[in-house]
C-alpha cells in the first residue's frame, strides 16, 4: 500500500498592501491621509471622506486590501483607467 503525502501546501505569501495606490486599477489614490503620512504636511480631509461608495463597490476590493487602500476617484466614479 503506497502511502501519499498529504501535508497542506503553504499558501503563497500575499503581498503587502501599497495603501497609496488603488486597490482596483493600481493608480494612485490621491489619499490624503496616506500624502500626509508620508510628507508629514498636514492635508485637508480626503475627498474620500465626504463619498458615500457603494457595497458592490466595496465588494470588488480584495480582501488583503480591505480597510488598509482607498479606492481612487476614477473607480469611485465607474470610470476606466486610461
């Protein structure tokens, strides 16, 4: 009786998030948290804050990115990247 080796196969390690670029289209989100935390100027509160997005919107993030990028003006908006 032959036996098989059934040990789980690890899963590949993700990637870490880029919480400056889009999580949809990779563009550059423009977050103005994220300019602020890396310039150390103090910004106005992001656009992002004043917009309501939708859950099917929401919905397309992948979850490694969920809460950690914000979704661009473009994608917000159902524009393509040019």
């Amino acid at each position: 009786h032959a036996r098989r080796y059934t040990a789980c196969v690890p899963a590949a390690p993700s990637l870490p998030v880029d919480a400056t670029l889009c999580p949809l289209c990779g563009q550059d989100n423009r977050c103005a948290n994220e300019i602020e935390r890396a310039t150390g100027v103090k910004q106005e509160a992001c656009w992002c804050t004043q917009v309501d997005f939708g859950a099917d919107l929401l919905a397309r993030v992948p979850p490694p990115a969920r809460r950690l990028a914000c979704i661009c003006a473009r994608c917000a908006r159902g524009e393509a990247a040019a």
